[in-house]
C-alpha cells in the first residue's frame, strides 16, 4: 500500500501513466486512419460509378458514356481459381508437412525459405513466370497469372496451416493413434479437421492477399479488354484494369478506375469479414 | 457388402470373446522380458521382466518420473511417438511379439486400447461420432454395424442411458466423468483385448471417480486391464494385482493384497505408508 508515498511522487507516476496511454490511443487512431482515410475517398470518387453496367458491361472506348469491368471482375475470380488450384493444396500439404513430419533441422530450414518467399516483392514473381511460362509458351494467358498469384500463395498458406496444426493438442492425435488408425488417417480425418477453421481462414486470407496484386499480373496475364474464355490467352483482372485505366490520360476512365478500386477494396473487406464470422463460431478450438 | 468391408467386420467379430479355452493356471495376457526404454540417452525403463494376467486389473503405482506411463505405452508401442525412443527386451501378448519386424504398430493399438489421463473426446465430433470413430477410419462402412457397436459400447462404459437422446451433440458438451466414460467407450469400440488406463481418474471428483472404477470392475470379466494411479487407495481398492516401479525399476510385483498388506520390499512399504513418493 502506498499510503506513505509523497503526493508529488504519485502524481507524477498518474501522468506518466496517462501519457503512455495516450500515446498508445494515438498510435491506435493513427493504424486505423490510412483505412477510413482510403475507404471514404474511394467512396467520394468512386461511388458514383458504381452501378449495374460496371458489373455487367465490358469497357467502353475513351469518350462512349456507360462501360463497365464485368470481363475484369470475372478474370479475377479466374486467376483466383487458377491460383488456388496451385496453392491451396501445396501450401496445405507443405504446412502439414512441417507440423507433422520431418527434422527439426529440416522444418527450420522450409519455415526459413517459406519466410524469405513471403518477403519476396511480388513483382519478382510475375517476372519468374514471365519467364518460366510466358516464353517458352510464347503468349500471356490466365495460367500464367494464375501460376503467379498461386506461387504468392504457397509461402502464406503454409505457414498459416502449420501454425494452427500445431495448436492441436497432442491428446488427440494420440486419442487417434490409440484407436489402431493409422498416422496419415489421423493427421486427415482428426489432427486437420480440428484446425480446418484456421485453415479455411488462412486461404481466404491468401486470397483475398493476391486477388489484390497488379505486379505479378503485369507480365502474365497481361489484361484483355474483352472476354476471354480461353485460359490460354491474356485475361483481364481487376487491380490490372485500375492499373490501366488510373495511369491513361481520361477523366472517364479515372472514374472507372476509382469505381474498380472501391469494388476491390469492399471485396477484400467483405473476405475478412467472413474469415472474423467463421473464426468466431461455437466450438472453434483453432482460431 | 462389399468383400473387403466384411473382412474388417469379421477379423473384429472374431476376436470378440476372449479365449474360454484352459490354459495352464493363471493365463497371461501380457508376458514382458527385460524390457529397457530409453528417451536419447535416458533411459526410463531398466530391464523389467512380469507377467500380466489377462482378465484382471494390473495397477502399476509409484512415485512421478519412475516409468509407470512409459511401461504402459511400451505395451502398445505409443511410447515409440516420442522422437528417439528405444527398447530392448519382448513383449508378447498371447505369446505374440509385438515389436517382431513385421508388426504394424497401428494393428497392436487395435488390439490394445488405451484412456488417457485427461479426456479428449474429438471436439468437432458428436457423442455417437467419438465412439465410432475408430471403426470407421479403419474401414467400417456398414451403418447398422456402427450403430450397434455404439449402443453396446456406450453401454459397457455405462454411459448409454444417460447420453441415449443426446448422440448428436458434440462430446464435448458431456461433463467431465461422462466424457472420460466416452472416451473408454471410444476405446471399446474398436473391441480391443486390453485396455491400458493412464490415471484415467486423475482429474475427476471423487463421486466421477466411483463411477470409473466400478466400471473397470465391470470390463475385467471381458478385458485384461493395467492401469497407472497416483492413489495409493484406488489401486488398493480395484486391482487384482500390484507392480511398484522405482526410477525405472520394478521394484516389486504380486497380488494387491499381499503389496499392501504384507510387501517384501522395504522401498514398497516406504511408499505405500506414504514415507516417500
């Protein structure tokens, strides 16, 4: 008890107190300003044009009223698809891998790599498949983008997908062994549908981390103004099209381009929303 | 039915009654001879030969840190989970050698099954889930096959009666006495022919822990069990026969009521009487 301190020491102590926790309010506000900040100027900019034809129409010519990126908004969800195909089951099965089997010395090595592939600027990626698919197969096409926002992919499920597989308690793999199942049965049917919210959560957050990304794209799936329905040819994607659009000379196309960044944005938004929804759920022994 | 499906059904029936056949006196499930284990460079078990008597309750006391867990998950070979573990010597259950070459592992956990010390129901699964579990991941498909084995093992646990109109909630939701029953049901399931319990009362009330051992009393008419305790009393009061392990050793072995009554062991008698430990 501090009854016998001096006043004077106590105060000073309730100021230091106040001031550490103002400066941490402040550096609260200061995280979540840039956000609000972003979200209200898309929404003053952007607003405005959108509407049905944006979700409908293909791209008008400079100067044509109406015109949309119904054919960029489709090419996203495309590469996505084509992008998990690559990296949802590899960094699945890679995060496993490190939670479950190998050397210590080994895991410590991937985890390492893993890393330095998450630090890797995602233009590097793009430039990587420009190489490895664009010229030997001598054209941009959606799987070319979709190879690289699926590589981006890889290193950021995995990691996530080991980190929740570790969090299962050991009693239950143990619980399943002791039952006569076998080791792969159990790291399935018991050790991953344990931690299968976590999972699903760190693939939509993969997603919705490169379903954001124009660099990777920029040499690969290159863009199209129009539809595309062959996987092999260039298909448009939405950060490309503000990409394009925001750097052209128009007044028109800007706002098209604003429109494409709020939809993009919102979209993102709406992914981790959901991820907070199935994270928060009854009986989540991962989060 | 496809073929492959009724052999699992068949190999689990055919096991199912444990042999009525005379055997010479006392027939063992478990024979054990000069069995060492060694974590790395530790070694925790030094050299332990018994027998185990099937269809009787074999309790294992002594103080932390003296192998009784680790003799019990060398029985069936969960203790190999642990990264650089080693052993020396046999164990054969009914004269069959479970660490021969050949042996899959997984087949003697089926035929050893095993509680553990804190229950661990599987937490995405409901209450009739958790105890199917076992036969479904090692290939039962047939529903009615699954739904009777539910019913009958929920009942040996005596837990049907009180989870009958619940099967579907998750198992978790039980308390925590039931949930440990669950999970001696899960482990029946599978029709083992021994159940190894790892202080499966350790963490339950006294009234929770009645319930156990008038449960395992029950299972030895059809089950060989062993069991791990802390208490001193509880071993007294449901184990037919005692071994006191000592810093890896065991120390003594023999009927419950000459251990407690009369050991030829002073280190025995020291723990017993609570002098150490």
């Amino acid at each position: 008890m501090m009854h016998t301190e001096t006043s004077d020491n106590h105060a000073w102590r309730e100021s230091k107190s106040a001031l550490a926790s103002a400066f941490a309010f402040i550096s609260a506000v200061l995280v979540v300003t840039p956000l609000g900040l972003v979200f209200l100027h898309l929404l003053i900019h952007g607003a405005s044009s959108v509407n049905w034809n944006f979700f409908t129409k293909l791209p008008a010519p400079v100067g044509a009223v109406g015109g949309g990126m119904a054919n960029a908004i489709v090419g996203s969800l495309e590469l996505l698809a084509l992008a998990g195909a690559v990296g949802i089951p590899v960094g699945v099965l890679g995060g496993v891998y490190l939670a479950e089997y190998g050397s210590a010395r080994i895991n410590s090595v991937l985890r390492f790599l893993a890393d330095v592939l998450n630090g890797v600027p995602s233009i590097t990626w793009g430039v990587v498949v420009y190489g490895l698919v664009v010229l030997r197969f001598k054209g941009f096409s959606a799987y070319a983008g979709g190879l690289a926002l699926g590589l981006m992919m890889i290193p950021l499920i995995l990691r996530t997908t080991e980190e929740v597989v570790l969090l299962v308690p050991n009693g239950y793999r143990e619980a399943a062994l002791a039952l006569g199942v076998s080791r792969w049965k159990t790291i399935v049917h018991i050790v991953m549908k344990t931690a299968s919210k976590g999972i699903i959560t760190g693939i939509l957050l993969a997603l919705a981390r490169v379903g954001g990304e124009t660099a990777p794209l920029l040499f690969t799936a290159f863009g199209n103004r129009f539809w595309n329905h062959n996987l092999a040819e260039p298909i448009a994607a939405l950060p490309l099209q503000v990409f394009t659009y925001a750097i052209s000379p128009y007044d028109d196309w800007h706002r098209q381009a604003w429109a494409g960044a709020l939809v993009l944005v919102t979209g993102i938004f709406c992914v981790n929303v959901l991820v907070r929804l199935l994270t928060r759920g009854r009986g989540a022994p991962v989060a | 039915m496809t073929p492959p499906e009724q052999s699992v059904v068949e190999r689990l029936q055919e096991r199912t009654p444990p042999p009525a056949e005379p055997q010479v006196a006392v027939s063992h499930a478990f024979e054990i001879r000069n069995l060492s284990v060694w974590y790395g460079d530790k070694r925790a078990i030094d050299n332990v030969s018994m027998d185990i008597a099937a269809n009787a309750v074999t309790a294992i006391i002594g103080p932390s840190g003296c192998g009784k867990s680790t003799f019990l998950r060398a029985l069936n070979r969960m203790h190999e989970l642990v990264p650089k573990t080693r052993m020396e010597g046999k164990v054969l259950l009914r004269g069959e050698d479970l660490y021969a070459p050949t042996v899959n592992p997984a087949i003697v956990r089926r035929r050893v099954g095993m509680v553990f010390q804190k229950s661990n129901p599987f937490p995405t699964m409901s209450i009739a889930e958790n105890v199917v579990i076992g036969l479904r991941l090692n290939g039962v498909r047939s529903q009615k096959f699954l739904n009777e084995r539910l019913e009958k093992s929920l009942r040996m646990a005596a837990l049907w009666e009180e989870v009958k109109d619940d099967l579907d909630k998750p198992g978790t939701s039980l308390s925590g006495g039931q949930q440990q029953r669950l999970c001696i049901a899960r482990a029946l399931a599978v029709e083992p022919e021994v159940l190894l319990m790892d202080e499966p009362c350790s963490a339950l009330d006294p009234i929770a822990t009645a319930r156990i051992e008038e449960l395992i009393h029950e299972l030895k008419s059809r089950y060989t069990i062993v069991t791990v305790t802390h208490n001193m009393q509880q071993a007294g009061r449901i184990s037919d026969y005692t071994a006191f392990f000592y810093m890896g050793r065991l120390i003594e072995f023999g009927p419950t009521t000459k251990i407690f009554s009369n050991p030829s062991e002073p280190q025995t008698e020291d723990y017993i009487t609570g002098r150490f430990g």
